[in-house]
C-alpha cells in the first residue's frame, strides 16, 4: 500500500488531505505502490493527532462514511501507516480488494 509515502506528502504539506497538491491520487497511488488488486475498490481515511490506537479506530467507527468505508466485506488488503511528524501524528489506513 502506499500509506507511507502519502504521510509523508502530507507531513511536508502540512495539509491532511486525500490527495496532496501535485500528488496522485489514491488509485494511481496504490499503483505507483506496486498494488495490483482491482482498482476501482479501495478507499483511504486519515486522522490527526489521536492518542491511541483504540480512541483512532473508535474515532472512525463512530464517523458513519468512515464506519461504511472501513466495513466493506469485499477489501482483502489493508496497509496503515503512522508518522510523528512536527504538526502532528498522521495516521492513514488504506483498504481494497483483490490480489496484492
């Protein structure tokens, strides 16, 4: 997954966001990544500055479109990644289907 890459595009940003200016986005992500599962099923959520993993995911399961995004039984793959940066700790999970 690209997960590390794209904190790292955030982190030098300072922005939390999908897609970075000048950045691809998730799909051509996934594929600069070297992913190869269907490209049309995956999704990604992002978060700032929680203080553990259970207060993260708490905090996405109690979002409906992040519960919704996370929950669906067709993703087989999921790469998450965590970076302590100088504005804050990024953390990104991406989800999708097929062969990785």
């Amino acid at each position: 997954m690209a997960t590390p890459a794209h904190n790292v595009t955030m982190e030098q940003a300072g922005d939390l966001c999908h897609a970075c200016p000048g950045e691809e986005g998730l799909l051509d992500q996934l594929d600069v990544a070297g992913y190869s599962g269907d490209p049309t099923r995956a999704v990604q959520v992002l978060a700032l500055n929680y203080r553990s993993p259970e207060e993260l995911v708490g905090g996405w399961l109690n979002s409906a479109s992040h519960r919704h995004s996370l929950l669906v039984p067709e993703f087989t793959h999921v790469g998450c990644a965590l970076l302590p940066g100088g504005w804050g700790i990024l953390e990104t999970c991406q989800l999708a289907s097929g062969e990785a």
